[in-house]
C-alpha cells in the first residue's frame, strides 16, 4: 500500500485520487439564473442529502484547478439565492455531460444541451423538464472552503418544492429505484447506473461542442434519436465537411447500400448504431450525406 501525504501531491494529481476513490457519487443537475434573467445549466458530483427535517441538499461547484476561476452556477447562487436541483438519469447523462462544458458566460446551456426549461412554482431558475425528480431551493449559506485551485464552495440549500414524475413512482406511490435509473460519478470517465453497474461516457471536448441547438431539425426532430444521442452529436468541435462525407461513402459499402435506397429511417438508424459503438463522426458523415444526396 502506498501512503501519501496531500500536501505532496499536484491539485490535479489529489483531484484524480479523490474522486476515483470517492464515488458513486450522486449528480445534481444545478440550475440557476443570472441578475439579468440568463439561465445556466451544469452538473456537479460533490452532492449529497444532508437533512430531511429541513429537507437540506448539498453541493459544491469547487474553483477550477486549471486556473483558479469559479464558475458561473457559483455566482448566480450568490447574487439570487435561488437554485433548482435536477436528478440525472440515464436518460439525459450524455445531455448533462454535454452542458459541463465551459461555455462563455450568458450561454444557454439548455439550449446547447437541447434540454427543456420549464419555470418553477417558487424560484427564478428553470427546471429541467426531463428530468425524473426536481427540487426547487433556497440558498441557505455558501461556505468557502479556500481560495485556491480545486477549493470547493458548499452551496447549502433549502428544498422548497419537489416535482417528481409519475412514471418513476410504484403502485404504493413511492419512487421506484428501477425506474427512476439514477446515474452517478465515478473517476475520470466513469459513471454508475444504479440499476446495472459501470459505464464510461468520454469527457466534453476542452473546446466548444457545437450544442444541440445546432443540429439541423430534419436529425433533431427525428424520432430515431433520443437525447443522449443528440447530446453525442452536439459534442463535436466541427461538422465533417462535405470532401470527407464523401470519401466515407465512397469507402464504405453498408453506407452506400443504406443510402442508396433513400430510407431516411434506415440511414438514422445506421448513424444510431455509429453512436452506439461510440462513432460519432461516422455518424454525422452518414447523417450528413443524406442530406448532401438531397440536395444534388
């Protein structure tokens, strides 16, 4: 066994053991809204329950390693002391996963993670539509717990109204831990799906994915894509462009078959088996050479 001091150790390097060994770790899908009435999105996975008598939940948007900045859910609890907590299920974790991403300050991460903002009974934020279980809060007290990279922000917050869906509940009202599909934080890629064990969903690029609200419609509104897929498809830096769509037909028969026969239902449903096995730009060629087709 090796033993280690933390003070000996870079905060990336601390960082990296901490939440390997750490996890799972449940997510809260923090909402939150500016002075100026932007909204913001992002999850975080230093988050617990800590009180039912109040009912207390916990979160901490720590300062980035990096560079020292905080982040913007951070600055929006401390001007408005509003914030609503949104339960991620399997059903949103690439969408979830796609709104951490480092955006400029005023993006609207719901609509760069094409997920639906609903308003809330009581606070400003918005609530995400798509997820299970909703908790509009009061910001009780923010605890800083230092000044340097990696320094965490406890974020203390009352719940002042739960939204749940129905269809997460069982015959005696309860919300039943097979349907709701809860996912959780592991280390580096990692997650957990509490209903069957370890899967890995890569990290957002450190540049900017083209969003969600950038898909064209004819892939957004198609109903062979689900969330998670259109949140893979949003997370690319830049479209293939037209020279490449080509070579990639050119070179693969299954594609050429498929399009071929002008079944738009085939070729969404051969781009979904791209993003299946994690081929996203293989997906977008397929997606995008049905297009180009459509245009000669």
């Amino acid at each position: 066994m090796i033993s280690i001091e933390p003070n000996d150790l870079s905060p990336v390097k601390l960082q990296g053991y901490l939440q390997s060994a750490v996890g799972p770790r449940p997510i809260a899908f923090a909402s939150t809204i500016d002075q100026n009435g932007i909204p913001n999105l992002s999850p975080f996975s230093f988050f617990n329950v800590f009180s039912s008598n109040p009912p207390i939940l916990v979160f901490s948007p720590a300062r980035r390693v990096r560079d020292n900045t905080i982040k913007h859910t951070l600055i929006n609890a401390e001007a408005t002391r509003e914030v609503v907590i949104n339960v991620v299920d399997y059903a949103i974790v690439q969408q979830a996963s796609l709104s951490s991403t480092e955006y400029p300050l005023g993006t609207n991460e719901f609509l760069k993670s094409g997920l639906t903002a609903v308003p809330s009974d009581i606070v400003k934020p918005f609530r995400v539509a798509e997820s299970p279980v909703q908790f509009e809060c009061k910001v009780n007290e923010i605890i800083s717990l230092g000044t340097e990279g990696g320094a965490g922000n406890l974020i203390i917050c009352e719940v002042v109204k739960i939204h749940i869906s129905e269809a997460v509940l069982d015959e005696n009202g309860n919300i039943d831990q097979y349907k709701i599909d809860l996912v959780s934080r592991m280390g580096g890629n990692w997650y957990s799906r509490a209903n069957q064990g370890l899967f890995e969903v890569p990290k957002p690029l450190t540049t900017l994915g083209i969003g969600v609200d950038a898909i064209p419609d004819f892939i957004k509104h198609s109903p062979i894509f689900n969330g998670n897929d259109l949140g893979m498809l949003g997370n690319i830096e830049a479209l293939p462009t037209t020279e490449e769509v080509t070579i990639f037909v050119r070179e693969n028969f299954e594609v050429k078959g498929v399009l071929s026969a002008d079944d738009e239902e085939k070729i969404h449903y051969l781009a979904k088996e791209f993003l299946k096995k994690e081929q996203v730009l293989s997906a977008w060629k397929v997606l995008l050479a049905q297009r180009i087709n459509k245009d000669k």
